[in-house]
C-alpha cells in the first residue's frame, strides 16, 4: 500500500512542479500571483501556458477547462481540447497565454438576477492563479482544470468566488494598515484560513431507487417515524461498518491525490450519517478544496453501491447535516492573530481581532445568517441540532472572564497591560480546559480560531467566508478610526477602545444555551435578528447598512448586491416548487395507489369475514381510518395543487418566496402528516417506497 506522501497532489500542478517546469526567473516573478501579493505579470503567461500543458499532457490531458463557481450554485465547466491548426493546417496541440488567462464561456444560461438582458451573452472567466491548477478524471481521460471567477462583458459579477477575493483583498489592506499602527512593521501581509468540516449521510443505492422525493429534491418529503432512529445515540463516534470503510479509504485516497489534506473521519450522530474534517489552509484553497470533496464524495459513493446525500435535512426527525466552517486570520510572519502568545503585542492583535468580530456580528450578524440561507438550511437552523438563526458569539468561561475584567478597568496603564497579557498567556489553546465547548453556540472560539456552525452541508462556504472577511474587516477599521487620532501609547489607546466596545457588543456575547426558549426570549429583548426562513433572512442585504460596508469595501456594487439577492429568491423560489410538484407527484402515483390497494384488501376482508358470519369491530374501524385516510389526502394534495397554481402566477419574488415559505410550507406539512400517519396503516407490501428504517439501517 503506497504511502499518502507518494499519491499526495500528483493530480496538482502545484509549486514543486512549476518550479522542475518552469525556469528560475519565471518561477520567482510567478510567485507574488500565487502568493496573493500581485496581480499575475503577463509577461511570464505564455511560459506559465507552456509548462502547464506539457504537464498536464504528459499526465494524459486532452483538454482544458476553466472552473468557476456560478452563483446558481455548484461549479460550471466548458472542455476545450489542446488542439489547433499549425501553419500548413495540421492538427497540434496547443495551450497559449490567452487561454490560460480567460476564457469566455456562455454566460446568458447563468442567472444574472436582472443584470443583463438574455441576449447579452458574453461573460468571461479568468484564472485565479492563488488556486492551483488540477486534472479531473473520467473513465478514459483527463482534463486540466484551471480556477476562475467569472464575470460578465461588462464587468459585473456573476460568481461566488469573486467577491471572496475582494473580501480578503479589503481585509489584508485594513489589517496590515492596523498592525502598522500598532507597531508591527514585520507584517506585510495577512492571510485567511478555513477547514470545513464536512457532515453527510450515505444510502444504499438500491433503496433510494424507490425514493423519487431523494433522486429529485435530494431529501425525503414523506417517511413515518422509525422505531429505531438516533435515540439510542449509538451511532456517534462508534465503529465504522467495513462497507463504510471502504468507501472511506478510497474517498481519502483520492482527496490526497488532488491535495485535500483529510484528516478526520467519524460517524457522526444519526444512523448513516458521517463527517470528513481537513487540515487547515488558505481560505481560497481551502473552500476550492471543498467544492471538489463535494463532487469526488458522490463519485466514490457510486462506485461502492451508495449514495451520498448533502442535503441539510435528508430525514425528518434525525439530524440534519452542516458544515462548520473554521476560520482564523494570520500574517506573512507565521502569526495567528488567533492565538495567545507570550508577546504583548501579538495579544493586543489577539483582544482586537476578537473585538472586531463582536463589532462585527453586532453591526452584521444578520448578514452572516444570511449568508447561510436557503431552502435545505431552514429545515436545520433553529432546531435542537444546530445553531439558532441568531447569531451570538461564545467565548468561553475564562476568555468572557477576561473580556469583563477589561471592561471594568478603570484607567489603563502599564501595570494593567501587563495583567492583560498575562491573562491571554494563561488562556488555554482548547478552551475545554476551563469550559465545555458550546455546541449551540452559531460562532464560538475553540482555541486559536472560530467555529461559524451555520453553513449548510450542500454550501459553497465562500458565501459565508465572505461575510466573515467583511464583518472583521468592518470591525478592524471601525477600530482604527477609534485609536489613530488619539494621544499617547498606541497600544494603551487600543485597550481603552476595546473596552467600550466590550460594553457596545454585549449584546452579541452569549454563554448559554443557545437551542433553550429563554435565549429566544432573552434575544429578542437584545434586539438581536431572528429571521426564520430564507425570504426573511435575505431581507437583511437590503438594509442602507449593508448596501454601503459592501460598497465601501469595494465588494459588491448595489446593483451587484440586489442581483444577488434575485438569484437566491429565484433558487429559493424554484427549490420549493419542485419539493411541493414532487410530493403531490408522489402522492399521485405512489401513495394514493397504495392506499387504493390497502382498501381494497380490507373491504374483501371484511366481505369475507361477514360472509363467515363474523363480524370484525377491529377490521372495520381499521377499513374506516384507511378510507378516512384517503379523503384527507386526496384534499390536502388539492389544497397544495391550488395553491402552486396560484403562486406561480406572482411576480414579486419576495412575495411569492414568502408565499412558499409559509402558507406552502403549512400545506405541505398538512398533507406529509396525512401521509406518515397512512404509512403505519399500509402493509409494507403495498408501500412504494423504502420506510425510514430501511433507510437508517441498510448500507
């Protein structure tokens, strides 16, 4: 068996290789792009071109693609093959500098939430060279795959990973500009990191098969209550099934030969539910990483007779699966502004990053759950499973204890600088070792970086990435304004600043229980947002607030900020008429058939058993409640049909989002009740489809 150190990155053109490919002079002018520190300098281009196809042919490539991140969600790819005419018109292979750098795929068919008219249908990608360059593999060839963003002929944004970019590029300027002010001449540059931990269950393939709720929206909509679901609570961390396993030890091997560093794997805490956690790296890199675990997840699924289901609530009643995106900010120095330190000035860095995120989420927290919504989340927030859609910061017994004896320091000098520091030496690296970690907690520090729980587990966590750059970023500046004018020790100053945030973000600081009915009380009374569903939350990058931090950190435009809220209101729109078309499809040639025939079988009987001149009090309540059963959801499915003809017709997507959301979302709930409830009344003969059991028990 070969070790992971032989098999890691062969499928990547990453450094080692561009510096055996490319000579001295290019490698080290091509650096700063990779870095982040430069914009890519076009004279190299055709050299980078050059050495990037002769890997990528000689490793079997026979053509090229720019990957991009569309904001329909997923990736989006267009194949060019690596050929062209040469001067006496014979077919060579041929990959030049213009290629490399863009590419202009059709952008009319991407949603562009009213940018641009149909017809103006250019758009183009552009390699970010900060990500490196892969092969994809098919059955039989391989294609280079270069990262993008994607932008249309004018200028404007059409992807996810663009305004990430932007936020890391506003982050880096505000936070060395800090760092200088501060006293710290070392820092150049600063860089964010990520791991996203990965949650996702597994199905037998044979049995989802029955299931057209599961191929087509990707979750159930209708299944009984199990006898055996998660409440043993067995399943966590318990042994791996060998089938399982197996399909384990290829998923990771292949992560290794693309460069995703997997790290852990677990069954996590519902029957057939798991996670996959990497190391840690660069934002960029690592939320690219994730996007290709995603896909690579499915395609080793397939071949081991599974299939792997990244919905947010796959079954009713277990839990539901996220993604809990680890986040930290460092410098070209090596240092997590994260993480305690015995320097006083790298523990200034440390209180004021955590003070910029409480600016942050105080002033943005809306946005950030907003950044997380869509129709499979809002079946998880909020339930006893995952955070709340109120977002609140946990900081652990000893740091919130150290936040409040800042705050009550009445002068600040040297001696009171020395027991700060001294206090965030102190502070543990895993904050267990003072206090339990709080799982409830939507964004809680664990050691050396925070854990935002709210993303969803089918989510490209750029959206939320972004967010988080900008929150900072917004609090990292509102914090310089505060400190450049004033007198005396610029660290001093920076202290006295950080306790009136302390008190101003009060609010936003919650220790408890965040799943409890006292924290949705306490919240409302903190004036903190609660929005519950999609519609609602997306509201929230409407607000002037919001419009100018965007603006003013150069991230989205207006224009660009209000498409991108149609975009997710016509993908919110679109998900839940499918869910409700889909179940009424069910019902219509799946349940009520099955029903049908379930009468069917009890009239005779019952016939039979009068005949026989017994009479069956039992059999004939039983035949009454499954005829009772058919009227109930024959009507329930009528009232939701009428109900989708009716809100098609709305033009306002806000309106008709709302329209789904809520009356549908009832509707909806009404008929599955009526159906679960026929589900323990049907012989499992007659049942169409796999029972929850089947579901949580076979692999």
């Amino acid at each position: 068996m070969k070790h992971v150190s032989d098999v890691y990155n062969e499928l990547v053109f990453d450094k080692n290789k561009m510096k055996k490919k490319l000579n001295k002079e290019t490698y080290q002018k091509l650096l700063p792009a990779i870095e982040g520190y430069a914009a890519l300098d076009e004279s190299i281009a055709a050299d980078v071109a050059h050495a990037m196809k002769e890997w990528a042919v000689t490793n079997g490539a026979t053509h090229f693609t720019h990957w991009f991140q569309p904001q329909r969600g997923g990736t989006a790819e267009k194949h060019d093959a690596f050929i062209d005419y040469d001067t006496d018109g014979r077919i060579i292979e041929r990959f030049s500098a213009a290629q490399l750098i863009q590419s202009e795929p059709d952008a009319s068919s991407f949603p562009s939430g009213g940018m641009r008219s149909t017809f103006e249908a250019r758009g183009y990608t552009a390699w970010d060279p900060t990500s490196p360059a892969f092969l994809l593999e098919a059955a039989n060839s391989r294609t280079l795959v270069i990262p993008s963003v994607f932008l249309s002929w004018t200028g404007h944004v059409l992807d996810i990973k663009t305004p990430l970019l932007r936020s890391q590029h506003a982050l880096d300027d505000i936070a060395v500009k800090l760092q200088k002010f501060l006293g710290n001449r070392m820092a150049k540059k600063t860089k964010v990191f990520v791991g996203p931990e990965q949650e996702y269950f597994l199905f037998a393939k044979e049995l989802l098969q029955t299931r057209p709720d599961l191929k087509v929206c990707g979750r159930t909509l209708f299944g009984a209550a199990p006898a055996r679901g998660q409440q043993m609570d067995d399943h966590y961390f318990g042994a791996i099934k060998s089938k399982v396993l197996a399909f384990m030890e290829e998923f990771d091997h292949e992560l290794y030969r693309r460069g995703i560093p997997a790290k852990t794997r677990h069954n996590e805490v519902s029957p057939n539910q798991f996670e996959i956690a990497p190391l840690y790296t660069e934002s960029n890199r690592g939320i690219d990483n994730n996007l290709q675990l995603m896909d690579i997840m499915k395609k080793v699924a397939e071949r081991h007779g599974l299939v792997a289901c990244l919905h947010e609530k796959p079954l009713a009643g277990v839990n539901g699966s996220g993604k809990h995106l680890n986040w930290s900010i460092g410098d070209n120095t090596g240092n997590n502004y994260l993480e305690p330190s015995k320097s006083p000035l790298k523990n200034i860095t440390f209180l004021l990053t955590i003070g910029a995120i409480l600016l942050g989420v105080k002033k943005f927290g809306g946005v950030l759950r907003a950044s997380v919504a869509d129709a499979g989340n809002d079946h998880r927030l909020g339930a006893n499973e995952a955070p709340p859609a109120i977002m609140s910061v946990y900081l652990g017994e000893y740091l919130n204890s150290l936040f409040n004896q800042i705050e009550g320091i009445g002068t600040v000098n040297e001696q009171e600088m020395a027991k700060i520091n001294l206090g965030v030496q102190h502070l543990p690296h895993v904050t267990k070792d003072t206090s339990d970690r709080n799982r409830t907690s939507p964004i809680a520090f664990t050691g050396n970086k925070f854990e935002f729980r709210a993303v969803g587990s089918s989510h490209n966590c750029a959206e939320a990435a972004t967010i988080m750059n900008l929150i900072v970023a917004y609090g990292y500046k509102n914090i310089y304004e505060r400190i450049k004018n004033s007198k005396g020790d610029a660290k001093e100053n920076a202290v006295n600043a950080l306790k009136d945030i302390l008190k101003e973000t009060k609010a936003v600081r919650f220790e408890g229980n965040n799943y409890g009915e006292k924290w949705q009380k306490e919240a409302a009374s903190r004036k903190l947002p609660n929005d519950k569903n999609t519609p609602a939350a997306l509201k929230q990058y409407l607000h002037e607030d919001t419009v100018a931090v965007f603006n003013d950190f150069h991230i989205l435009s207006r224009e660009e900020l209000k498409s991108k809220i149609e975009i997710k209101l016509e993908e919110y729109n679109n998900k839940k008429n499918i869910e409700y078309k889909t179940a009424l499809d069910i019902v219509k040639t799946l349940i009520l058939p099955a029903v049908t025939k379930q009468i069917s079988e009890s009239a005779q009987a019952v016939n039979q058993a009068g005949n026989a001149g017994v009479r069956s009090t039992e059999m004939i309540n039983q035949l009454q409640e499954i005829n009772e059963l058919y009227t109930v959801i024959t009507k329930k499915a009528s009232e939701l049909d009428r109900f989708l003809t009716v809100t098609e017709k709305e033009n306002d997507l806000h309106k008709q989002a709302f329209s789904y959301a809520e009356e549908g979302s009832d509707l909806y709930e009404g008929l599955r009740a009526a159906v679960d409830k026929a589900e323990k009344n049907i012989a499992a003969e007659f049942w169409p489809m796999a029972s929850y059991q089947d579901l949580l028990l076979e692999l």
